[in-house]
C-alpha cells in the first residue's frame, strides 16, 4: 500500500455536513471568481484591450477568458495529483490560493491608461491562475462529497457541487446587475467594474478557513499514483468523459455566462432583462440540481435521467433560440431561457458521479479534473468567442443553437460508451 500523507484522517460517513459546507462555498468561490469576468467582458475590453473597433476589444476580452481555459488541464493533472497522493485537503486548498491571488490581482490591476501594455499582459496572467485553480478545483471537490456518504445518496450529495457554480452565477450576476443599477456609465468603467472581483476576493480567506477544518479523507493506493498509469490504465473513460463534457460546458457558457451579451448585442434587449437572465439560470441551477439528483440515487443507473435529460434539450434547443429570435416579449424570453437552463444543466450530480465511479479511488480526482478540464476547454471555454465571431461571419442569429445541438450530439455518442463500472 502506497500510504497517505501522515497528518490525513478518514473524513467520517455518518457527519458530511462539515464537509458539504467547505467544500461548496470553496467551490463556489472558485466558480464565481472565474466567471465573473465574463459579466464584466465589455469593460475589461474597453480598459485592457483598446481597440477602435468595438467588437475588436470584445472578442479579444473573450479571448482572455478562454485562455483561462487553456491552464485548466495543466491544474486538473498538477492539483488532481495532489489531492489523490496527499489528500482532497491539499489539492483543495491549491486551488483555492491560486484563484484568491488571481482575483486580487485583475481586482488591484492598473489599465492600460495608466501602465500601457503591461496590464494586458498582468490581466492574461491573472487569468491563467484562475485557469489553474479551476481545472484543479472540480475533482477534488466532487470526489471527496462523493465518498462522505453511502452510494444511494452519492448523486444527491455530489450535486452540490455542481448547484454551488449556480449559487455562483447567481451571485456574480445579482453582483454585476446591482452595480450597473446603483452606478452610472463613467464610474462603472472607472471603478465599478472592480467591486465583483473585490467582494470575491474578501470570499477567499472564508473558504480558507473551512477548509482547514474539515476532516481530510485517506487516499489508500497500491502504489504512488502517478499520471502515466492513469492515462495507461483508463484510456477509454477518459477519452468518453471528456466528450461527455461537450453538452454541460457548451450549454453553460452560452446560456448563462455568454445570453447577456447575446441578448444585447445581438437581439437588442435591455440589459436590465439579460443581467437578470444570468442571475435567475443560476438560481435555477441552485435549486434543480439536487431534486433531480435525488431522483437518480434511485435508480439503478446512472445513466438513464442523463439520456431523457439530453433528449429533451436536443428537441428544444433550436424551437428556444427561435422564439427568442422572433421577438417575443423579455418576460416570455426569460421563460423560455429558465426552462432551457432546468432541463440542460441541473443533472450535474448523476453525471458526476457516473464518471467518478469508473476509477478507483486514488486515481478519481485527477481523472475527474482531467475530463471536466479538457472538455471544458475543448468545448466551452471558448464558446462565447467562437459564437460571437459565427454570428459576426455569418450574420445568422442561430448559430448559438446550432453550437449547442452539435454539442449534445457529442456528448450522447459518448454517454452511450462511457463504461459504468460503479467502483467503491
């Protein structure tokens, strides 16, 4: 036996609320730190990527929050190692230093007007720890709520990992509709555009201290894991899981972190209606995920619930955006897009947890982060700006419906080959 580090403890089955607590408002913190540029996208264009062109600096602010996405493999392998050779604890409390630090930094940072060229290289620095604190966050998270309780409740649980990225949408969005009604124009630019990242900032030490507290859980493995044997061992899972991540990435990034802009820009809708579009999909995300969650810890499978799920957003993926498209009214928008955001991205905790269950328990982090990271960025990190530069090309308002049709496509074909194997 390959022993774990000697400071860690089992994490205790029968008292998971500890647990529960640090790990989704770590989660959160994390989730809303990376995510908040995105509402914040106009303005960070205008002050750090000047350019003539409007859309110039709007797809070139895109394009730094989807490199981002190019440092979350490099976390998943770096911090999923980590949480699975030292304990959950460690690679949780990696990820949440780096995402604390990168926030400060885009909070403090200078512009363009005052340093020149140096604040758009320090805000891509920034943006790629938080890329790194990402893509190791996910699998430690999610393994060590799946393994706090017995297998019937391990969807419910695991869910809340994926309802505290809701609570994080929520919250950025409430953040950034509060301070565009309370603000004029001139201040949010001048200074108002920082206090989302400053609130975030202040989340970090919380986080922190809760997650020094909780108990950490003992990884017992036959030998050191290492990232080779992974990638020798489970070629097959990962390959699917990473595919499985197609519908989930692209379907929350187009419709909660990119409809904003999407509404007002291409639609013309108030913004008023598109920032509380944003807030209210993550409160949908919030509160669905563990009701259907707790439908999928009584079946079986856990695959079932992802296939009806699925099915149903490829038949209204395209009538949505449709209706959107044909002008009906902001309150029937919103509809229309909270149902969407319902059926497509409250299955978080089968998912999950069907993933998980296909590796054993000193490798299921860092093979959790890997797929999630790779899938995300493969499929979604870069959605905005390749739907925004589609529309552009094509002139074609639809293009956002046929990205996410393509997607589901994706992740269906891998759902079906994605081995469930339901390891301890």
């Amino acid at each position: 036996m390959y022993p774990a580090a000697d400071h860690l403890t089992h994490a205790p089955k029968a008292k998971p609320a500890r647990i529960v607590l640090a790990t989704i408002i770590g989660n959160a913190f994390v989730a809303y730190d990376f995510t908040v540029y995105s509402f914040s996208a106009v303005i960070i264009g205008k002050l750090f990527f000047p350019s003539h062109n409007p859309l110039s600096s709007l797809l070139l602010s895109l394009a730094t929050f989807g490199a981002g996405f190019v440092m979350r493999p490099l976390g998943a392998m770096i911090i999923g190692q980590i949480a699975d050779s030292r304990g959950r604890r460690a690679g949780m409390a990696c990820s949440l230093a780096l995402m604390t630090l990168g926030t400060w930094l885009i909070a403090c940072l200078p512009t363009v007007a005052s340093i020149g060229p140096a604040a758009t290289v320090l805000m891509v620095v920034a943006r790629l720890m938080q890329g790194l604190a990402a893509g190791g966050e996910i699998g430690p998270a999610s393994a060590v709520l799946m393994e706090s309780v017995a297998r019937n409740r391990r969807c419910y649980l695991t869910s809340w990992r994926g309802a505290s990225q809701g609570a994080a949408a929520f919250a950025a969005a409430l953040v950034g509709a509060i301070t565009t009604a309370l603000l004029s124009p001139a201040d949010m630019q001048e200074w108002g555009w920082r206090i989302p990242f400053v609130l975030g900032g202040l989340i970090g030490p919380v986080g922190w201290y809760l997650r020094q507290r909780m108990p950490s859980v003992v990884v017992d493995a036959p030998e050191r894991p290492r990232l080779a044997s992974l990638f020798a061992q489970h070629t097959r899972p990962l390959l699917f899981g990473t595919l499985m991540m197609a519908a989930p990435s692209v379907g929350i990034y187009i419709t909660v972190f990119y409809m904003p802009s999407y509404l007002v820009r291409t639609l013309h809708r108030p913004a008023a209606i598109s920032l509380m579009t944003a807030s209210l999909s993550g409160l949908v995300i919030l509160v669905v995920n563990p009701l259907l969650a707790r439908i999928a810890d009584r079946q079986r499978s856990r695959k079932p619930i992802q296939y009806l799920t699925l099915v149903i957003c490829l038949v209204m993926t395209y009538p949505a955006f449709l209706g959107l498209r044909s002008g009906v009214g902001d309150v029937t928008a919103l509809l229309i897009i909270l149902a969407y955001v319902a059926v497509a991205l409250s299955n978080a905790g089968a998912s999950t947890v069907l993933m998980l269950e296909a590796f054993p328990q000193h490798q299921r982090a860092a093979a959790l982060s890997i797929m999630y990271s790779f899938g995300v960025t493969i499929f979604g990190g870069f959605s905005p700006l390749i739907v925004t530069w589609l529309i552009a090309a094509t002139g074609n308002p639809m293009m956002p419906a046929w990205y996410l049709i393509a997607a589901i496509v994706i992740t269906l074909f891998a759902l079906q080959r994605f081995p469930e194997t339901m390891l301890d």
